[in-house]
C-alpha cells in the first residue's frame, strides 16, 4: 500500500527526533531503490562536513548521477574551507554507514542541472557489505500524465538512511536560463529539503522518469520571504540519459 506523503513526513521526523533507525537497526532492510542511492558528502580536511546531497547509481562502475548545484556547491564549500573532499556514502539497516573513497566530475548539462560522477575507487569488497551497487534504469518516457503516482528516493539533511517519499505528477513547466533559453522539466507534489537534491524521481515500473532539483518557492504576501509551494523541480529523464550516453 502506497504511503501519503503527509504520513511519510510525520514518519522520518518522528524516525530524525526519536532514533528510532538505531532501534530498529537489526529488523529492517533498504527496499532495492534505497540500495541504489547514495548520500554525497562535502567533507572538510578534519573530516566534518560542509554539505550534503544525494546521488544514485546509473552504472556498475561506480557512475553516480546526481544535480549539478550538489556538485558545484559542494566545491565552493571545500575552497572556502581551504581544503577537504567529495564523498559518497551508503549505510544499509544492519550494517550502519560507510564513507567511501573521493569522487570525480565526468560529465555535466549546466542547463538541466544535472551531473554525473565517479567513484575513483570502486572497492567491490566494501560495496558487497553495504548491498554492492545497485543500478536504477533511466526511463525513455518523455511526457507524463498528470496524476502519475511516482516516489522520490533519497536523504534528508545528515539522516543515515534514506527515505522514500510518495508523490504524484503535477504537469510539466519551462524554465528560462540565462541567455535565454528555455528548458522543460516536470513538476512534482512534495517537499525537497536539505540533502535530497540529486535524488531519482521513480515511476512504479521502477525506471527514472527524473531527478530532482529543488523546491518551487512562492512568495509570501506578509512579508515577501520565499516559501515552499509543496511542489519539486524535477529534471527529465532523457536528458539525464543524454548525458550518460555521452561519456564512454
């Protein structure tokens, strides 16, 4: 049975306030789309860290899709604290979480928002206890129904684990960048909050029909602050798939 979104929510705070993911550590298991996502870190020289995003893998190599700004911000942050590294992560609910080795930039639509990294060192022993690398297919669908029952994958904020969200298709919206151009993208009911950029928007045949981006912000009329609309930004897939078909 599918979870409301609202319900889900109430779940993960209650799950961040409580706890409760130690309690129930040895009971249960990451779903195969949780298995497919990874926390990206922004982790200073003294090991805090600075950032976080969320990535999923589009390749048994270790290539790990993901927004661009979780990238791009990720570097600002460690050249102003003079130092430190990109990390990905992965935690499992009977094995807790693992760092791993730095990852690198190979390939970027700045338009889209959109990046895919790498793992520089795919260890395939350390995967293996963390439920190995689990790939997620890229959609070919380039239009949606409004109404399309979807889930988003992945992090809120530093929580170990990741958290499944179900939303629906609100339509489709164009964007204008900078000189001008447009750019097409879907729009999904739901929150985007801290961590969860970069995570895969999945239809219920389990393919990606995107990745999110961010939250569309509505300004409030009291005080004129941005506020969230309770819809998310969402990349499309083909041109996620575009830019994996692009690198060797």
């Amino acid at each position: 049975m599918k979870m409301p979104i609202c319900v889900a929510l109430i779940l993960a705070t209650v799950v961040l306030l409580t706890g409760g993911v130690e309690m129930s550590a040895q009971t249960l298991q990451l779903s195969d789309a949780e298995k497919s996502v990874v926390q990206i870190g922004m982790r200073k020289t003294d090991g805090s860290l600075v950032g976080l995003g969320t990535g999923f893998f589009v390749r048994q190599d270790g290539v790990v899709a993901t927004a661009f700004h979780v990238y791009s911000q990720g570097v600002q942050a460690l050249a102003e604290s003079r130092g430190g590294d990109l990390v990905v992560k992965r935690a499992t609910r009977k094995s807790g979480r693992m760092t791993f080795a730095g990852i690198q930039l190979v390939a970027v639509d700045a338009a889209h928002d959109l990046a895919l990294l790498k793992i520089v060192t795919l260890n395939k022993e350390q995967w293996d206890q963390v439920g190995g690398v689990n790939v997620i297919s890229i959609g070919q669908v380039t239009e949606l129904q409004p109404g399309t029952s979807v889930k988003i994958v992945g992090h809120f904020g530093n929580d170990v684990y990741p958290v499944t969200l179900w939303a629906r298709l609100v339509g489709e919206t164009t964007i204008t960048i900078s000189q001008g151009n447009d750019v097409e993208e879907f729009l999904v009911s739901g929150f985007a909050v801290p961590g969860q950029s970069g995570s895969p928007v999945i239809l219920e045949d389990g393919t990606v029909a995107g990745v999110t981006l961010s939250i569309v912000p509505f300004t409030a009329p009291f005080n004129n602050q941005p506020l969230a609309s309770g819809l998310n930004r969402v990349a499309k897939a083909e041109y996620l798939q575009r830019l994996l078909s692009s690198i060797p």
